[in-house]
C-alpha cells in the first residue's frame, strides 16, 4: 500500500514538474538561431522541413491515441486495494482478430504517409531539378582540416585556373547552386542549416548537393561530421548576393591583389564592373574613425557588415607598414602555405589569402576578421583552434615543441595592415 501511495505521488510530481518547465525548454530551444533548421531561407530547406512536420504530426496522432489508450486502461483496471486483487488471473484469449487487423493497417497507413513525401524528398533534393538545370551555378566546396575551399569552375581565371576563396562562400541569390563536394583529408559534412540538410565530403567519392537561397542573406555553415581536434569550429559562412551584385563581386575577385600605394601616386582601378558594387553599397560613414576596427554592423546586420568589407579606405592605410608587412609575408615563409594571387605566396595547404580584407571571419569561421583577431590569430593559433595545421604545420617544430616562426609584435603589426589591406 505505502509502495502504492509513493509511486502515484512520484508519477504527479514528474507531469507536474513537466508541465512547468515544458515551456521553458520549448523557448530554450531557439526556434530562429543561427543554425536553425526551423528558419528556412531556401527550397531545398524547405522541403526538408516539410517532411520533418509530416513525421511530427503523424507521430503526435501516434503518440496521443496510444497515450489515451494506455492512460485509460491504467485508470480503469488500477489496482485499487489488495481486496480488489483477483485471486486468479482472468482466462487468457487469443485477442480480437477485428482489433489486430485494425491495428496493422493503421501502421500501414501511416508509414506510407511518412514514406510518401520522403520519398519525393529524397528525389528533389538529390540534384538541381530538370527544368532549372540550365541556370544552375556550380561551386567545388573541399573540406580541410579544419576548414573549407571554395573553387568555381565557371569564373575561370586566365593563366591561374578557376576562382579559389575561403571560408566564406559567395552565391547568387534565387538561383540554384550545385555544389560539388571533395575531400583532400578525413571524412567532412556539408551543413547549411538554413539552405539544405548535410551531405558528407568522402575521401575518393565524389558527393554533391543543391541548394538555394530565396533571398540575399548571411548565413552559417558548419562541418557537421566529426574530423579530427577542431572539428567543432570548422565553420563557415555563405553569403548569397542579388545577380548585379554577385556579378560585381566576382569582377573584383578576379584581379590579382590589391596594392596599396602612397596618396597621389597612381593606385590600380578597379574596373567598371566591379565598381557597380561600391556606387550601390556605400559605406555608412568613412569619417567614423579607425577604418581598420572592427564593423560595428556585423553582428546586428551581418549581411551590411560583410557589404562594408568589401570597400577599402585608402585614407586609414599607411602604405610603409603595408609594404613592410607583404616583405614579412614572404620573409616568414607565410608564402609557403598562403597564396596572395599577384603577390609572393603560392602555398596552397592554407586557405587563399588574395582577398582575405574583404572578409568577414578567419580560422574558418570561427574568429571575427578584425585587426585585433588577425594578429591573435597570427600570435598563437593554437590558443583559438587547437591541433591546426598553421601551428603544428610550420609555426612550430611538432617533435620539439619549439617555435619556428617567431614575430615580433611590430612585425605581426606590419603583417596584419597588409592582410587587411587586402580587399
Ligand atoms: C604550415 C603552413 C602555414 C604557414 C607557414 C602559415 N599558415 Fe596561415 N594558415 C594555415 C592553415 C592550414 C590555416 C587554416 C587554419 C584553420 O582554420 O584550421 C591558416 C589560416 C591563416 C589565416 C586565416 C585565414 C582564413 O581565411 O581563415 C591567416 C590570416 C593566416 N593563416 C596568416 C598566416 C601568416 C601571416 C603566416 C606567416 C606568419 C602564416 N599564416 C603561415 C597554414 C599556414
Ligand atoms: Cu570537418
């Protein structure tokens, strides 16, 4: 009886204590985060989503009808005192064939419905659908450790090969984008929460995936298949842009390096086309001090932050510091793993650096592209992305411990307005 009493009060206080903090959990989830497959911004998202909301409610139905079946057969048939006990236990039947047949059909019926758009989902997101093959943009994205490579073999560049940039992925919005996923290590994972589900990047197997943005948008990306240390921040950013704009963008990403010139003398112009970008998306105001500080916009309107890094700001650059800094690029051997197109480096074991000022993030993602963050980052690698290949590739002796590179905190100064300067 005690046992009896105990366990009913311990059944209450658990739905109780459900009850209240079921809401709590429900807010705790988020439903709009960065990462959020709930907030779809794309096709491919979308239908992805569908189907997880069909198996959502299809398993609610489930979950109520046997929920209620089993709550009232507890409440009637409860035990209420060892007086109600049957001494022997009712005569056993082979059950209800009518009840059975039901039962099974029912589950029938509901697999088919789950399989039904699955199915079709399967097939849709697999590739870039028939009809809208013609206009479909192609990217190779190739997986690190811990970052990621972002080739497009449409924008060709003359003597080099295709357009290659890190980190930060450039799409045209409300067009299809098929991405061609490759490995040069470990098995990664290709996750655009908001854009599309993951595909994996296998070593030798070429995997690929669709997807589409509805609209202009900043979006984050992550490996979402453990790789090694720093798996957890292998990340990365896509950022889809109006046709005009994307068009301008690769105009820009195109031209070699930017080289920073002292005042009047004659600095290399941009052409025509990638100009369309700086006349429509003017900086917010040149005169707000240091134009090597960090954007204020990037977090509130990342998609603003990342338009205002696009734009250099000769007025803030010192020309000596920037020209020391490219010497000590070549000097420190940074060249031997970073490539600055038209500059010194041809390395290709780290991401390309040609236009690294224009971006929004270093360290995959992981780190706000501020002069502050730069020079952390070139100070010790290590301390934000444990086992990368920077540090144990040659900032350090991996069998002795001991630095190979070592920068003064001039030079790291010197280095990072060059960087910087790059946009
Ligand atoms: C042994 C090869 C190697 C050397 C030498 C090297 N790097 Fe790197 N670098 C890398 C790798 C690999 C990454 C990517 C690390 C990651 O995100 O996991 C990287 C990342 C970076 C990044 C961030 C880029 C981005 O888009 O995320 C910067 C900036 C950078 N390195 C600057 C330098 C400078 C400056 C030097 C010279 C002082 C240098 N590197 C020397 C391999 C190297
Ligand atoms: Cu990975």
């Amino acid at each position: 009886m005690r046992l009896l009493a105990l366990r009913s009060r311990l059944k209450w206080c658990f739905l109780g204590s459900l009850a209240i903090t079921g809401p709590l959990w429900l807010a705790g989830c988020w439903l709009n985060g960065p990462q959020s497959t709930f907030d779809v911004k794309g096709p491919v998202a979308r239908s992805q989503l569908n189907v997880f909301m069909v198996t959502v409610y299809v398993t609610t139905v489930i979950f109520v009808v046997v929920g209620a079946v089993l709550a009232y057969a507890t409440w009637k048939f409860y035990c209420r005192s060892s007086a109600d006990q049957p001494a022997e236990p009712r005569p056993q039947g082979h059950g209800n064939p009518l009840v059975e047949i039901s039962l099974v059909s029912a589950s029938v019926f509901c697999l088919i419905l789950i399989a039904l758009p699955t199915l079709k989902n399967i097939w849709y997101t697999y590739d870039v659908p028939e009809d809208q093959r013609a206009n479909a943009y192609e990217i190779t994205a190739t997986g690190y450790q811990w970052w990621f490579k972002f080739e497009y073999p449409q924008e060709p560049i003359t003597g080099v090969g295709p357009l290659v940039t890190g980190n930060e992925l450039i799409i045209p919005a409300g067009r299809p984008v098929r991405i061609n996923l490759r490995t040069v290590d470990v098995i990664h994972s290709f996750w655009v929460p908001k854009l599309a589900g993951k595909v994996d990047m296998i070593p030798n197997r070429a995997n690929h995936l669709w997807l589409e943005a509805d609209e202009p948008g900043y979006f984050y990306g992550q490996c979402a298949e453990f790789c090694g240390d720093s798996h957890a921040i292998m990340r990365f950013r896509v950022i889809a842009l109006p046709a005009q704009e994307f068009a301008a963008w690769i105009v820009g990403q195109k031209l070699p390096a930017r080289v920073v010139t002292p005042a009047g003398a004659d600095a290399p112009q941009k052409p025509e086309a990638a100009q369309v970008r700086l006349a429509n998306y003017p900086l917010a105001d040149a005169s707000s001090g240091d134009a090597l500080s960090a954007s204020p916009a990037f977090d509130a309107e990342p998609l603003t932050g990342w338009r205002e890094k696009q734009i250099p700001s000769p007025a803030a650059e010192d020309p000596a510091l920037i020209a020391e800094g490219r010497h000590l690029f070549q000097q420190k051997t940074c060249i031997a793993c970073h490539t600055i197109r038209g500059h010194e480096g041809v390395g290709v074991t780290g991401p390309e650096l040609t236009h690294v000022g224009s971006r929004t993030t270093i360290a995959a993602g992981s780190l706000e592209n501020t002069p502050r963050r730069m020079r952390d980052w070139i100070t010790n690698p290590n301390r934000f992305k444990p086992g990368n290949k920077m540090y144990n590739g040659g900032y350090t002796d991996p069998a002795t411990g001991q630095r190979l590179i070592n920068l003064t905190d001039g030079e790291i100064t010197a280095i990072v307005a060059y960087l910087q300067s790059l946009k």
